[in-house]
C-alpha cells in the first residue's frame, strides 16, 4: 500500500471524536472570505516522489500542446487557434498578424480525476487566470488543530505555497525584473468581471504584499499608457497579472481593448503574465487533436504512451468516423449509443461551465445536444470514474466516500502544487461549489 494511503487509514483511525479542522478553514479571515464555508472535512496526503512523477509527466504533455500548431499548421498559430474555433475577434485580441508564437510563461493548472490505474486528465488550463495560487490558506489554516497539527509534525508533512510558485515563475519567466525589489504588479480584470472579482483581487494583493509585493487591483479601462511604459493608480507597472479570458472578448471593440498592452509588453515596456495567446493551449479541442487517431503519426512511441496514459478517448464532434474502443466507427451514432459513457463539453470553458453529463441527460436531450454541436467548438469525452476515498462528514460525523478533482499546477517543468474539490455526490459530472463541491488541499508525505 502506498504510504499516502497508509497514512490517510492511521489518520482516521486516530481521529478525536468531533475533531472538524474544516470550521478553522471556515473561520480564516483570508480563507473563509475567499472561498467560503465548504470545506473537505480532512487534507489529502500525497506522496512526494509521486508529486514529482505527476509534475514530470504534465510537463512533457504541455509540451505536446505547445508543439502541436508546430505539428499541425506549420507553426501558423492564426490557423491553429482557428482551427480550434477561436473568433475572428479572439485571434486579433490574441494571436500576432503574421501567427508567429510568443514565447509564453510556463503556467498551468491539470485539472484530474484518479481512477484505479491511475490519473486521467480532464482538461487543461493554461496562463495566469487560475484559481488556487492561495491555497496554502487552507495548509495553515488546518494546522492550527492539534490533532492535525500534531500528525503533521510526527510524519515530517509539508505543502506546497502557490504564492511562491507564482513568484517563482515571475522570476523564470522575466529574468530582469527584480521580484525582490518590490516590484507594481497589476492585477488585471476585464470591465465587466471586476466587480465580481475585485474583492478576491484585494486578498490576493493582501498576500502579494507579504512578499514585497505592491499588487494593484484594477481593470483594462484604468490603464495608462505612457512613452516609459504602463501606468495605474499613478504608478509605473512592472508586471501585469492577467486575469480575464479569451471568452471576454465577443467584439472588434472588445479585441481593441487589450491592444495597448500586448504591444507594450511585445516591445519590453512592462512584463505580462500571461498573453492572452496562453490559453489556446488550454482549449479542451487542443487536447482532442492529441488524442484524435488521424494525428497519432506525429507522435513517437514514448510521446503516443504518455498521451495514451493520461487523457482519456477525446474527439471534437464531427459528423464522421473516427476510432472508437479499437473500432472504426461513426461518431455520432457512437455518442447516441454509448451516452451514459461520455461528457459533452465546450472547449473553452471553465469551472464546470458548458458540460453535459451523458449519464445526468435523457436520451432526447442527449441527441439534441450533439447534434447542436457538430462543427462547434466542442468535445466528447470518456467518462472517467473517479476512485472514491474516506472523508468525515461535516462536523467530526462518520466517514463517508467522496470523489475529489485535483487542480495540480504546472510550474516551469514540474509539479507545483494542487487544490481539491470534493463531493458524496459519486455520479457527478461536475464537482463544482454551485453543485455541493467542497474545497480542500494536499500535504506532502515522504513516500518511503
């Protein structure tokens, strides 16, 4: 048995009675005002050797995804993104004229499921607009329970900090910039979504500034721009943390909007963390060109395995054959005959938003739904079936099975952190907070 496993049962076998360390996460001031009062019951252990395996083998899959419109379209990524079904409005916003790539940050976030024989990826989300830098709130938080405290001492536990990770790729990715020195850092919304979000951005200024960090909250509409560079707030801006998505931008004039920027930080004006051009390596059609049949004679032998190994069977939806279970088959029959066994989704879409469970879908509404999507930019994919494990029920109850998605972060070429979501719910199709999804983290165990 592995040692996470192991050390979870010696967990919850010495469990005191009502020990609930979920209400201190409940009761963080940064915390419980971030992310709520859902919280995994108990923290998850993780071996670290297998941390580093995982980290390994996303990083070489990462690297698959920013080959392929080398691989497919001659390194044209205007053709690439395109292909993928990004708008003639996404491609001015993002994508330089001539399609030449940028060189980009290495920032991403897997998002999983563990089966029996191990992960499979789900979809991959790429740039800088992730949730989770500050998970290591939870860490701390749980740690001020002396049960947990205690086991986590006798054990040598650790935990990954995703504010450091952050200012760790910010030093990868711009060798110049003095992260040390106190650098201005905008934290970079869309006009529209600021509202929502300007209060998470003012905790994740709160944490920055632990670090030296002078973090400005702000949208696209407060920016100045200057012959010395970028302004706000009357300051000089060192470093933009982009936070808005390609999905903002549905107009010409919503392309214009981040124009001033990306010609600033193509000229060396200020650093952008990340370009907007990040997440077309994050469309879930890019993952679906890897898995796809048609395209497996790009790959070699050990590239196919690694492929093989974590993505499950993923096909744009298209009218036609493709393979299927080692069958040639006509996928949409397929997907009306084996509905139970797929998830719709639509390729740039986040936090659960846009996907349809086969299994939770009458067959009427199935059949609809795919064929809506012929064309679009959008996937079915293998229904992967999450191994359950143990966790208390609120409040220090009896243990009750619960799936978890793991969000594991990919910085530069290795394993740099994860956040949980967890749910009783083991049919689910999403776990998500709007469907009783409850937020957890991981401490690192030595694996011997």
């Amino acid at each position: 048995m592995p040692t996470a496993a192991r050390l979870t049962r010696q967990y919850l076998r010495g469990l005191p009675a009502g020990c609930a360390p979920e209400r201190l996460c409940a009761g963080s001031a940064l915390a419980g005002d971030i992310y709520g009062s859902a919280f995994l019951t108990r923290p998850v252990f993780f071996g670290r050797e297998e941390s580093r395996e995982l980290g390994e083998r996303l990083s070489h899959l990462y690297d698959l995804l920013l080959s392929l419109p080398h691989r497919l379209h001659g390194g044209d990524l205007r053709a690439f993104a395109a292909a993928l079904g990004w708008s003639p409005a996404q491609l001015d916003a993002a994508v330089r004229a001539d399609g030449v790539p940028r060189a980009l940050p290495r920032s991403a976030r897997a998002d999983l499921y563990r089966e029996a024989d191990g992960f499979r990826l789900l979809e991959v989300n790429g740039g800088s607009p992730l949730g989770g830098w500050d998970i290591a709130l939870l860490n701390r938080a749980l740690l001020q329970e002396p049960y947990l405290a205690s086991f986590a001492d006798e054990h040598g536990l650790g935990f990954t900090d995703g504010i450091e990770v952050l200012l760790g790729l910010w030093r990868e990715s711009f060798p110049a910039l003095d992260v040390a020195a106190g650098p201005v850092v905008a934290l970079l919304e869309w006009p529209g979504s600021y509202p929502a979000m300007e209060r998470h951005l003012h905790r994740m200024a709160a944490l920055l500034a632990a670090h030296g960090v002078d973090a400005v909250p702000c949208h696209l509409g407060q920016l100045e721009y200057r012959a010395d560079g970028v302004h706000v707030a009357g300051r000089r801006v060192d470093l933009v943390h982009r936070w808005f998505v390609v999905n903002d931008v549905l107009t010409g004039a919503d392309a214009a909007l981040p124009a001033p920027l990306t010609e600033a930080a193509d000229r060396g004006a200020v650093c952008l963390f990340t370009p907007l051009e990040n997440e077309v390596y994050g469309s879930k059609a890019a993952l679906a060109l890897l898995s796809d049949e048609r395209d497996r004679s790009l790959f070699d032998r050990s590239e196919r395995a690694l492929i093989d190994g974590l993505l499950p069977w993923t096909r744009l939806v298209r009218d036609g054959r493709t393979e299927a279970a080692g069958e040639r088959v006509d996928l949409l029959r397929y997907a009306l005959a084996h509905r139970e066994e797929l998830v719709l989704k639509a390729s740039s879409s986040h936090s659960g938003l846009d996907v349809l469970a086969g299994w939770e879908t009458s067959a009427a509404r199935w059949a609809a739904a795919v064929r809506a999507a012929v064309d679009g930019p959008v996937i079915l994919q293998r229904r992967v079936r999450p191994v359950a494990e143990d966790f208390p029920a609120p409040g220090g109850g009896a243990a009750e099975p619960t799936v978890l998605t793991w969000g594991v972060f990919l910085a530069g070429h290795g394993y740099g952190g994860t956040y949980l979501r967890g749910t009783t719910d083991l049919d689910t199709g999403v776990i998500s907070s709007g469907k009783g999804g409850r937020l957890g983290t991981l401490f690192l165990v030595d694996d011997a």
